[in-house]
C-alpha cells in the first residue's frame, strides 16, 4: 500500500491538541481593521476548535497526525 501525502496547505493551518481535536485560527485579521471593534480583533486572536462537521474532511488532508 503507498504512503498517502499529506496536503501542505493544510498542515501549515491546523493542529492537533492533546484530547485529538483539531486547532484553528479565525479568518478576518488580515485587513480593513480599522472598522472593527477592539473587542472584535481581540477575540479573533485566539484559536478556536474546529467544527465536528468539518473535522472528517480535514482528517482525510492529514492522514498522518
């Protein structure tokens, strides 16, 4: 049986943590700041767990962690 790859774009954006969830950062901090609130920007620092929908498709990019 050959080795599946694992997708790059994929393992440079998710983590695993120790109980086996997957890790990832929220989307929207990258430009136009100025009209969100301070609030806004400092929540959307913290990493948050993906969805359990989600978390079977992102299984499948990485096979190996």
């Amino acid at each position: 049986m050959p080795k599946i790859k694992t997708v790059s774009g994929a393992k440079k954006r998710f983590k695993l943590t120790g109980s086996g969830k997957i890790k990832r950062k929220k989307a929207f901090t990258s430009h136009i700041l100025t009209k969100k609130s301070n609030k806004r920007k400092r929540n959307l620092r913290k990493a948050t767990v993906v969805s359990d929908g989600d978390t079977s498709n992102i299984k499948r990019l990485l096979p190996y962690i």
